[in-house]
C-alpha cells in the first residue's frame, strides 16, 4: 500500500527551521501502514531535509555553520546567471539533500531518541513550501 501527503508551511527565509517530526508521525498513525518506509521529499532546489537533535543551540549552529561552509556574501556563477542573489542556496540544498528515508516499525518511525526531521530553508527570501510524505508498506 502506498498513502501520500503534503505538508503546506510559510518560511521566513534562509536558516528557518521547521520541525516536522510530529506532523509526519500524525500522517503515519492515520495511514493504516504498520511497518515499511517513510519518505520526506522537499520540491526544489534551495532547500533541505535531513535530521538533528531540534534544540535552540543547534536551531542556531546549523545555519551559522552552513553560512562558513557556503557563504551567502560571495559571487557565485549562478547568480551571474539568474541575478537571484542565491547561488550559494542551491549548493547549501544540494550539500545537505532534499530528502530522506526513515523505516517504519509497528506504526512508529524508528528515529534515535534525540532525532527529528527538520526542513530548513536556504532561499534568501521567504517562501511558501510544501513537503511530499510518501508512505509505504503493510
């Protein structure tokens, strides 16, 4: 069996953090699906999902640390090209993914214990988004 969500949210711009954990919980408890996988899929090119400890010190170090490993106030090639201003945005998303799997075991995703699943938006401008959650399984 195959059921399929959306999760609709605004964003106030790069380094905003969403966590999506419960909301992804909610959407598998009313699946019917016991055991298989879950699948969080964030359309397009300036954004990211992956998973941290969600707590205020690493809601701060996660865009402070991509901001030394991406600089946002360098030139990239991109922005020669679409004059966005956010090319290092692309290759933040592109570092970090857009998606990621999580199995499902007796109705319950099988996340460490300080584990959540977070979008975090890396446009340089706020954003409506939505997430694609994809379950499958029995």
């Amino acid at each position: 069996m195959v059921k399929t969500d959306i999760i609709r949210f605004s964003t106030s711009g790069t380094g905003d953090i969403k966590n999506l954990t419960d909301k992804i919980a909610d959407i598998i408890n009313n699946s019917e699906i016991n055991n298989g996988t879950v699948t969080i899929f964030a359309p397009g090119s300036t954004t990211g999902i992956t998973t941290i400890e969600y707590e205020p010190g690493l809601k701060v170090d996660f865009p402070e640390i991509m901001e030394k490993l991406i600089p946002s106030d360098i030139e990239y090639k991109h922005d020669q090209t679409w004059h966005d201003g956010n090319g290092f945005s692309h290759l933040r998303s592109a570092l970090v993914g857009v998606d990621i799997t999580v199995p499902i075991v007796d109705s319950s995703m099988t996340l460490g214990t300080w584990q959540q699943i977070i979008f975090i938006e890396f446009d340089n401008r706020s954003r409506e988004r939505h997430i694609v959650v994809q379950i499958m399984g029995e």
